[in-house]
C-alpha cells in the first residue's frame, strides 16, 4: 500500500501484456480512432462549407462532433502509445488531466444535448418564433454555455480529486477512470470527491427532466401534424437525437452505478468503451442515416470539389 507522496505515476492494466494481444489491441484502438475522426471531420467540413445548413440545429451538431472528436482523444491515443511502447505507466499529471479533460469533453456533450433538445422543441411546437427565440446570438451564447459548464465541473471536480491519497497506483482499465480511481484511493480522504459526484449528479437529473419535458412536449406536437410529410420530417430529426441521448446516458449510468469489481474483468473494459469509445464513433451514423438534408450537402460538396479540381487533373494527365 502507498499514500500520495509516494505516488508519482499510475500503471493502467487494462488489457493483458501479452505481445499478440497488444497488437490487437492497437490494430482495434487505431481502426476505431481513424473512424471516429474520419466521420466527425466530414460533419464539421459538410457543415462548414455547406451554406443550405448553417442553422440552429447544425450549429450544434458540429459542437458535438467537436465533442465527440475530444472525448476519444483523451482516452485511446495514450492507451495506444503504451501498447507501442510495451509500458503500462501513465504520470500522476497525466491521469489527473485524462480525468479532467474527459469530464469536461463528456459534461459538455451532455449539456449540448439538452439545448439539442430546446432546439427541437422550438422548432416544432413554436416555428413561427423560432428564427426569433434561436437567432445568431442565442445559439452561440447556448453552445458557449454548455462549453463553460462542463469546463466549470471540471474545474471542480479535478480540483477535489488533487485532495484524495491513494493507496495503490494499480488501475484496473485502459484509461484514468473516476471510479478505478475511486476504488484506490483511501477510505477517509474522497469525501470531497464524492461531494462533487454528488452536486453533479443531482444537477445532471434535474436537466434530464428538462430534456424529457422537452421530448413530452415535441412528441405531443408531432401527433398532432395531419401531415405525412411533416410528421416524417419531424421524427427524422428528432429521432437520432433522442437515440443519442440514450446511448449516452444509459451506458454513462451502468458503468457509474455499477459495482466496481476487485480485478480487471472483460466487462469492465467492455462497459467503459461502450460510454467513452463507441459514442463518438456511432453519433455521427446515427445523425447521417436519416438526415436527408446532411447526406446531400456531402453529395455536393463531393461534387463540387471534384470539378473544381477537374482542370487540374486533366493537366497533369
């Protein structure tokens, strides 16, 4: 057992040491990182450069790819660069900022989630306001928002988490998880942390009902729409996000509320990528397969750049 003076860097022990696994496991890691950034890159572009989408509801949607994009990059790169280099050791900073870093991107993503939400719920119960309620400034201040209060939780609870004294440095996952982290540390030093955990929490609910209030309402709206058409457009928007907000949540919950076992199990690691890993690479499928609008701006673009480059090609040929 060692107190916090003694522990200057952690060791992950996620995945076995094994060589052929760890090649795997880069194989695995690298494959699903290229994808996530490949997929989020071209949201940001399409949305970007797509004149048609620069609206409230893209606006945000390239937040939380800008999200999305952080939230994998905290985790799966450093756990690669282990693997390359045959070690398990993260440094005491480094864990502390894989914690901060990872809250920060994860709480933002779920407060962008909540003003998607209101978005929504303008939009279909009360579109003759909506250029009105969600103008040019509203949206950037909401975006900003949600930025600034999962960097503020952050802030905080990092700053509560420098208090606590481990007494082991053996961490059963690929990444400084709360809850490992929580599991090693001494009986009588986390009860700032668990304070933090609990402001969190409660503040996390309170804006969960919001979210659901706000689905309530839209869903009421929809059955109400004698249009085919419109009902349509109307599920095919707020669909995917309300599937998002399910992946995220459910899988966030089960890997918080659970027990935490005494070894590394298979399980572990699987829940603990379902909420950190998977999302970023899933979100931006879930948002493209049945947004029409999205699909033919990336058409678009595609084609534009091709004939914009098309003298040049026939040059060099």
């Amino acid at each position: 057992m060692e107190n916090k003076s003694k522990v200057s860097e952690f060791l992950l022990l996620g995945f076995p040491d094994t060589e052929e696994l760890q090649i795997f496991h880069i194989i695995v890691f690298l494959i699903i990182y290229v994808v996530a950034f490949i997929e989020n890159l071209i949201i940001i572009i399409v949305i970007v450069y797509s004149h048609q989408l620069h609206s409230p509801m893209y606006f945000f949607l390239l937040n939380l790819s800008l999200q999305d994009f952080g939230s994998i990059s905290v985790t799966v790169p450093k756990s690669m660069l282990n693997s390359l280099m045959n070690t398990e050791a993260i440094s005491y900073s480094g864990c502390f900022c894989q914690v901060f870093f990872l809250v920060f991107f994860m709480l933002s993503h779920f407060f962008l989630l909540g003003v998607m939400a209101y978005d929504r719920y303008v939009a279909i119960c009360n579109p003759l306001h909506y250029e009105i309620i969600l103008n040019k400034k509203a949206c950037i201040q909401m975006a900003t928002s949600a930025w600034l209060a999962g960097l503020f939780y952050a802030i905080l609870y990092t700053q509560n988490l420098f208090t606590v004294n481990f007494c082991s440095r053996i961490i059963n996952q690929f990444f400084c998880e709360i809850p490992q982290l929580l599991k090693i540390s001494c009986s009588d030093s986390y009860v700032a942390v668990v304070w933090a955990l609990t402001f969190g929490s409660i503040l996390a609910f309170f804006y969960f009902v919001l979210i659901i209030f706000s689905y309530v309402q839209i869903f009421r709206a929809v059955l109400r729409i004698r249009s085919t058409h419109g009902e349509h457009k109307a599920f095919s928007t707020c669909l995917p996000h309300l599937t998002v907000i399910c992946l995220f949540l459910i899988s966030g919950n089960f890997a918080y509320l659970r027990p935490i076992s005494s070894s590394t199990s298979t399980s572990d690691i699987l829940i603990s990528m379902f909420y950190c890993v998977v999302p970023p690479v899933m979100n931006p499928l879930i948002y493209t397969m049945r947004n029409k609008e999205l699909k033919m701006a990336f058409r678009k673009l595609i084609i534009n750049i091709y004939f914009k480059n098309l003298p040049q090609i026939s040059q060099l040929v």
